[in-house]
C-alpha cells in the first residue's frame, strides 16, 4: 500500500482526535498537524476552573503533548505553526513557522480541517486594554490566571451571561472579587426558556453577583498605565480592573472559503455526515464544521468539546476508508454555578413556537435523592414533547447536587424516539442515596401522559 500523508490545521480536541484515529488505523501513513498555539489536545472548558484555582496548574488541562504525540503515536504535533492558505488543486498547504516567520508549502493526500473558533470581541473603546480578556485558548487562560494573580483585582465585569459567563463568576467570587455581570438580554442563559432563566438569575443574586441585564457594553475605560479601570454600559458606568468578554465565539472559516469550499449560512464549514467538504479529499471537523441538529432538522453552529471530539472520530475514520457518520446533535449542554446545576437539551419552548411545533410541557419540582435522605436538594425540571404523538422534545433542569447529568436520560429518549409514555417505564435505577423512587424525569413525564 502507498504511504499516504494526511495534514491536519488545528491541534485540539477534533484535530487530534482524528489524528489519533487515523493512526490506529493506517499505521505507516505520515501524519502532521500543524496548530497556531503552543499547546496541543488540551481542555478549554477547564479553563475557569483554572483562573479560579480549583485546578492549580495549567498543565493538568493538557491531555497530551507535543511530544507524547510523536513519542507514543508518531504524530507529528508542529505548534506554533499557522497555515495561512489551502490549494485545493495541487493539493498543499502554505504554512507559517509562526517562531522564525518562514513561510513554505506543504503538501497532502488528505486534509482536515479543524480549525475551532475565535472569541467575538467588540469594537469599543478600550477593549484592548489591559485587565481584558477573552477566555478561548489555554493561552488565554494562563494570561488571565497570571494577571489576577500579579495585580490582585477587586472587581470584576463579566460581559455575557451564558456557560463562561457563569462558570467564570463562580470562579472569581471564589478568589473574593466582587463580581458584576452585564448581558444585552432579559435573562442569563440564553438557551433557556425565561421561566428556567430565572431561576438561574435569582440565583446568582443570592451568591452575591450583581446582574445588569438589558444593558450593553459600549466602553472600557483606562487608568493612566492603560489598565481597565471601569466600563460603561448604555445605562451606567462600573468600577472595575479585570474585564472577561464572555459574548460568544465565531468559527474560524476564512481559511476554507478563501480556498472555494462552500460555507453554510452560520459561517461554518458546510460538511455531509461523513464531515466532507465541498472539495473532495477535504473533510472538517469541530467547532469550525457544521452540525445537523437532529430536531430542528438544519445544519447548526455548535461549539461544545464533546461534538468536536465526535467529529474528529468520524473524520478520521472517514479518512481511514472506514465507516463511519455523525448522527447529529441536540444542543445538549451542562454547568454549574456554585451549588447550583444546570442543564439543557432538545428544543426550548422558544424553540418550539419558532418551528410551530404542536407541544405540550410541564415543570416539576421534586428532590435530587430521596427526601429524608442526607444532601437531599431540590431540582426542578420542564419537559416537553410532540402534542400529537407524545414524542419527547426536549428538557431543561436546573437544581442541586445531582441534578443535571439527568439530562443524560431525555438525550437517550429523544435520539431512540421514545415518547412520554415511554419515559415514564423505564427501569431506571433506584436507591435512596441517588433517587426518589420516581425519577424527576419520570414524575414530569407522568403529568405529560
């Protein structure tokens, strides 16, 4: 058999998932991933974690290294190295050694796309102040963590009120700033239904967050050393020295348009469920890619670790002449605030009325476990499903410990095309330390039968 090569831009969770892959597969190909940053196969969604210090050292969030990868897998992982263009037709990449700024061409067999996202940044004034940061890389995170440390902020602005947003509140509250977070919509947690959002807002302001909702960010302002010192919003101005845009992210998909393959209207790469592209031996896999969404039945921008991973598996089998499509996804997402969890998936009931889906739903308060048993918490859950056919539609839960990963239950119901009824018999597990003997889930199935 030829030797084949394969390229992959992009070093993280889909990139190196398909390398990986494909390794185990073709173990004599060549196979190099070029990846802009420093770091490789790491956890971006650890990285609050890490500024808020219950992860103490970043290099607990690198699953594997450069080094590992050739070490163990004979991959060649090249970091600080950017392709700056694609040539479908002689089939090479020009890549930037981003240390010695030497540019040259290189050539593939395959490539894979898996270029990830970029944080969406304003354009105000001072917004490259510094004390402002937008959490996307690892890199990111450690320049944050080490100006918190080195400056020791009193209070902090979170623009943005969705899973960073929160997850960076926990973690700055638990440094002992005093913490505002602004955000241009009615509720926190955009992809909640507002009932379900509220919960989540009153709850922030009982930890001691001050919410400024319906307000956006118009300026930041600096002291004399152009360090933040406060922001403005269209409604008030706020004291602050560490600033983190939490407004969301776009994909990075100029690369794969400037060389003709075709993007879908949410700007990400358009991929078929064996993550191909447009051009043939050009496939796309991560937060750049597209993904159907199994409901809503359209190609969707989703950027969750857990689809890239899934993305990068498929690809890499695809690549590997194996078998493989991605099913789609739910929008199935999970946090916490403090002692607060929270988790959705499927469709909202927003969601719903926009499809003119015919629906019913309920909300439900019951307990984590059973009552009388220690650390009991209360959970509350809204479900919907199909007003014709009872088909389950969606879920969303926000409540104690124990909470959200029931959501887990509803994804399973929804991708097998159970109904409500369906829910309610099934023999799930019961034990009074991590149950009622209904499941949450079931009791709010049960009011929809």
């Amino acid at each position: 058999m030829d030797r084949k090569k394969l390229v992959v831009i992009g070093g993280d969770a889909a990139g190196m998932s398909a390398a990986s892959k494909v390794r185990r597969s073709q173990p004599d190909w060549e196979i190099v991933v070029y990846e802009r940053s420093p770091h490789t196969s790491y956890s971006a969604c650890g990285i609050p974690y890490l500024i808020g210090g219950i992860v103490e050292a970043a290099s607990s969030l690198i699953a594997r290294s450069p080094e590992t990868f050739w070490e163990k897998h004979q991959i060649q992982a090249k970091t600080r190295h950017e392709v700056e263009k694609i040539d479908p037709k002689k089939k090479r990449v020009m890549v930037k050694n981003l240390a010695t700024q030497r540019t040259g061409w290189e050539t593939y067999d395959y490539l894979l796309i898996a270029t990830g996202t970029s944080p969406i940044r304003p354009e105000i004034p001072g917004v490259q102040a510094q004390g402002v940061f937008s959490l996307s890389t690892l890199q990111s995170g450690i320049l944050a963590k080490n100006y918190v440390t080195a400056n020791q902020p009193k209070r902090a602005v979170i623009v943005g009120g969705g899973y960073i947003g929160l997850e960076m509140a926990e973690a700055l509250l638990e440094r002992g700033l005093s913490v505002s977070l602004i955000d241009r919509n009615e509720q926190v947690m955009g992809t909640l239904d507002k009932d379900m959002g509220l919960l989540v807002s009153h709850y922030l302001e009982d930890q001691g967050v001050q919410l400024f909702l319906e307000e956006s960010l118009t300026k930041i302002q600096t002291d004399a050393a152009q360090k933040v010192c406060a922001v403005e919003t269209d409604k008030r101005t706020l004291d602050a020295e560490l600033v983190i845009l939490g407004i969301g992210v776009k994909p990075n998909s100029e690369l794969a348009a400037d060389a003709g393959i075709q993007l879908c209207d949410s700007g990400t790469i358009a991929v078929n469920d064996r993550m191909e592209t447009s051009e043939p031996g050009i496939w796309a896999a991560g937060d750049c890619a597209s993904s159907r969404h199994l409901l809503k039945n359209k190609d969707i921008f989703i950027s969750l670790g857990t689809v890239a991973n899934k993305h990068g598996l498929v690809a890499g089998s695809v690549i590997a002449s194996e078998k493989a499509t991605f099913p789609g996804v739910l929008g199935t997402a999970i946090t916490k605030f403090k002692d607060m969890e929270i988790a959705r998936t499927g469709l909202s009931e927003t969601e719903a009325v926009a499809l003119a889906i015919p629906y019913q739903k309920t909300t439900i308060e019951s307990s984590t476990i059973a009552r009388y048993y220690p650390g009991s918490g209360k959970i509350t859950v809204k479900l919907l499903c199909r007003k014709d056919n009872g088909l389950v539609l969606g879920a969303q839960i926000a409540g104690a410990q124990g909470a959200a990963k029931r959501i887990d239950t509803v994804v399973a119901a929804i991708q097998g095309k159970l109904t409500v009824q369906d829910l309610v018999y099934l023999d799930l597990a019961y034990a009074p330390p991590f149950s009622g003997v209904w499941d949450p889930i079931q009791i709010a199935a049960r009011q929809l039968v």
